[in-house]
C-alpha cells in the first residue's frame, strides 16, 4: 500500500473508483428515466405534470396535504 502524506493510495483508488461507477451508473438510469419521460410524451401525456406526480408521490402524505392546503389558502387570497 502506498502512502503519501498519511493517505493509503490504494484505498483512496478504490473509493475514487467506486464512485466513478456509481457516477456511470447513475447516468444510464438518468438517460433511461428521460427514455420514460420521451414515451410519456409521445403517447400524449403532458411530462411537467408527470415529473410533479411523481415529486408528490416521494413525499409523505402529511407533507403534501400541508403544502396542498398552503398553495390553496394563497391561491384563495389571490382570488384565483
């Protein structure tokens, strides 16, 4: 193991190389998502509404309540 000013090179190797991976794979799942999104489109749905469906799904049910609540009581000041 190679140690220069008290870092192990090997192992700072296999964490820089454990990350590029995961940066690789990060990206195909990106592209893959946006492959998603593309069909979405394509069969007619609209994709800014489905990237907020599905923003909304990953939060908890008291979280979208609140800020569906929040959003309705500024709407009604704004008389929209």
């Amino acid at each position: 193991m190679t140690e220069t000013g008290g870092i192990a090179g090997d192992r700072l190797r296999s964490f820089v190389e454990r990350i590029e991976r995961l940066e690789e794979e990060k990206a195909a799942l990106a592209a893959d998502i946006r492959e998603v999104y593309s069909e979405a489109k394509g069969t007619g749905f609209d994709v800014k509404i489905l990237r907020q469906v599905v923003r909304l799904r990953k939060m908890e049910e008291s979280d979208r309540q609140e800020q569906e609540e929040i959003l309705d009581l500024y709407k009604r000041a704004l008389n929209m």
